[in-house]
C-alpha cells in the first residue's frame, strides 16, 4: 500500500471541488433501493466532506448498460434517496461530460453535491479513453476512489482520470486493502481461494499471484466456462471470452508448476434464457443451446469438502448469474458454508435471513475487527481465517454488524 497515497483529513477541502468515485451499485426494484447498505457505508464520509466545506462530486456506475442509456439503471432512485439523507443539497447530473458538465461543478456552493448520471452509460468509460478520462478529471481538483469493489478495472473513472488530477484512496478503500494485507501476511494453510466473476483477463494478475501460494485455486462462475473449453468440454451457449485460450492455458502451467490443486466446475445448472428456469446437467449433457448459469450440487459438495480442508479461504467473484435467484444457490451455498464453519470455530449462534440478494449475518461476538459491512472484513476464528473481498459483480452477502464490535477473529465472506 506504500504507493497508494490516502485521503486524510489534514488535506485541506474547503471550497474545492472534490471528486469521489463510488460503488453505487444497490439493488433497485421499481424504482426502489431494495438494499441501501452500500449507501449507508459512504454516507458518513460524504458527510464529512460537506461539513468541511467541500464541493463534493460523485461519480458511480449501476449494473452493466454497456455504454447505452438504460433507464432501469439510472441513478435516479439513488438520487432521491441521497437527496433525503445527505447533510448537504444535491443535485442531479444526467447529460454528457462536457464544458457544461464541468460548469456544473464550478457553480457547485461550497457543501454541496453534484450527483452524475451513470457513469457507464458512456462507452469512453469501459474503454478507458484517455480524452474522457480528462474531461472527468476537469470536474474537480481532488480525486478520491472509494470504489474498492471496481478497482481491478481498467475504467476511465478509476484508471486513467488518476493520470490528470491529485489522487488519493479514501478511507474506506483503506481499511479493504488493509484487511486483504492482513489475510495475506498472516494466512494459515491450507489456503482456498475461490475466484469467480466473468473476465479471466480482468483477473489474470490476481489469479497468477494467488497461484503462488495457495494450495487450491477454485474457478467458478462464467469464468470457468473458458477452463472447461480449454479442457476440451462444449459449453453450449455459455458466455466465453474471446482469445482466454493462452491466458486459460498460462494458469494450468502456473497451478502445477506452484502444485496448486485446481478446481472446476463437474456439474451446473443451465438454462436457454438467462432469465429462465434452472435445469440440472452433468457437463456431457450440455446442449447447444444451453448457458451455464451456476454451479451444480456435486460442484458444491466438492468446494464444500475443500472448504472443510483449508484453515484460510479468499473469496472473489460469484458463482453464478445471481441477477436471477434461480441461479443464486451456488454463491449462497459457499457463502452459507464459509459462515457456518467460522462461526463453529467460535461456538457462536449464526441465524441466516435469506432475502432476494442478500444474507443477514447477525452475530454477537466479543470482539470483532472489520472494515466496513460491504467491503473486506478479514481475520481469524480460532484456527479458522477467512477474507472477503466485494467485486461489483454481486451485492449480495451484507453482514449486518450494527450490534459488534469487530474482533480479530470474524471474517464474512462477501463475493
């Protein structure tokens, strides 16, 4: 973290205008915040920004409209809920990033916010342009990434604005970095780290330095398709990147040459329709028309087993499409299972809500050390350690910890 400058509140804010890129990125029904735990974790920052007198701009993306205007994912309900619970007077950006839009945020009165539209409606932003990565920067004169869960991307908000304008991590991507240090000094072995998402190429830097020290590396989610073709197995329709063959083929070679066991998927749930019904298959039984969505129930018991085995578990990633419940009970499965086996090292009581995309953890525990609910909590129980790490590819495992103090020991496991 030594080259990572962070925020801190001996840097002077008053009457600048101050960027802060978040991770809005809450589960919206209707036009209603399902979950505004997200929310709740930034606010008391924010707030303190408005307090010292701060201009403050706030940047987010919601789900993935892929450079097009979708209005189901506006930041809109976000806004209104902003609106209502900040300490200062927002307002809401919806054009393009251009002079007016810098206008905009020179007009800002020191203590209040500028709310801009999606930022993943533009294209520039997922390519990394250079050009509209300057005009964000234009926006203000401090930059600060509160975005922990979307910082491996290469996107013109997180990446390339950091070439134009003072840079700094905010407090709470700290405390997330701090938490993974933790867990990477002090890790127990047997070591799991179980890696899921969509891009192999978004993760191969991660996916190449875990091989160097864990014992077994499990593949889930999309990602794992590129595994299975690689070993010759026909994945249907399921989604696969283009050109993973050498980046698929490089993991394979680093895992034996480490001697990491890598795991993948042996059975799934599939469907014609990500938005479809769930079908059980054994992966001989796809068709060409099917998607892998999860995995099945013989790859979970596997995990679980390797779970059982490990004295330290790193989770990145979901295991499956969770945007559709019919294929959430992978993720909710090892997440189940990781909670379970931390909290019987303590003999502590565990209740589990279910609700659409989320578990409530509620534990009373002595001591608990955590970062912050939506981000890495990461420690150890007993002889038990587990990280969690957020990726803005699910939003779904939420401890709720209004009641703890945070121990050196808890750790929940968020993908």
């Amino acid at each position: 973290m030594s080259d990572l400058k962070i925020f801190s509140k001996d840097i002077p804010v008053n009457g600048k205008r101050v960027i802060v890129r978040l991770d809005l990125n809450v589960p919206i029904n209707n036009s209603k915040i399902d979950d505004d735990t997200r929310i709740k974790v930034i606010e008391p920052f924010i707030n303190k920004l408005i307090e010292n007198k701060a201009k403050v701009i706030l940047l987010s993306h919601l789900g993935r409209p892929k450079g097009k205007v979708v209005s189901e994912l506006s930041l809109n309900p976000i806004f209104n809920y902003l609106e209502k619970t900040l300490n200062g007077k927002v307002y809401f950006y919806r054009e393009k990033i251009d002079s007016k839009a810098i206008d905009a945020s020179n007009k800002l009165k020191p203590g209040e916010v500028l709310l801009f539209e999606n930022i993943r409606f533009f294209k520039e932003e997922e390519s990394d342009e250079e050009t509209f990565a300057k005009n964000l920067s234009k926006l203000g004169d401090i930059y600060i990434n509160e975005a922990f869960s979307c910082s491996h991307r290469k996107q013109a908000s997180i990446h390339k604005i950091t070439k134009f304008i003072d840079s700094y991590g905010g407090p709470i991507l700290e405390k997330e970095i701090r938490s993974i240090n933790l867990i990477i000094k002090n890790k127990k072995k047997p070591v799991t780290c179980i890696i899921g998402g969509s891009k192999v190429s978004t993760k191969i830097n991660i996916l190449s330095s875990l091989l160097e020290s864990a014992d077994n590396l499990v593949i889930v989610g999309a990602m794992a398709n590129n595994f299975l073709k690689f070993k010759g197995i026909s994945v249907g329709a399921s989604l696969v990147e283009k050109g993973s063959g050498n980046t698929v083929k490089n993991i394979n070679t680093l895992a034996e040459k480490n001697k990491c066991n890598l795991i993948i998927p042996v059975d799934c749930n599939t469907s014609s329709d990500v938005n479809g019904d769930s079908t059980y298959k054994f992966l001989k039984d796809i068709g060409s028309k099917d998607m892998i969505l999860d995995i099945g129930k013989n790859t979970i018991d596997l995990i679980n087993k390797t779970i059982d085995s490990s004295s330290t578990v790193f989770w990145n990633g979901p295991a499956g499409y969770y945007e559709n419940k019919n294929f959430l009970s992978g993720s909710l499965s090892l997440a189940k299972k990781i909670a379970e086996k931390s909290i019987a090292a303590t003999e502590q009581p565990l209740s589990c809500e279910h609700s659409k995309f989320c578990i409530r953890l509620r534990c009373k525990m002595a001591k608990v050390a955590t970062t912050s609910p939506m981000g890495s909590i990461a420690s150890g129980l007993h002889n038990m350690q587990i990280s969690t790490s957020t990726d803005n590819t699910m939003r779904a495992i939420i401890p709720s910890l209004a009641d703890s103090n945070v121990l050196d020991g808890f750790a929940l496991l968020i993908a």
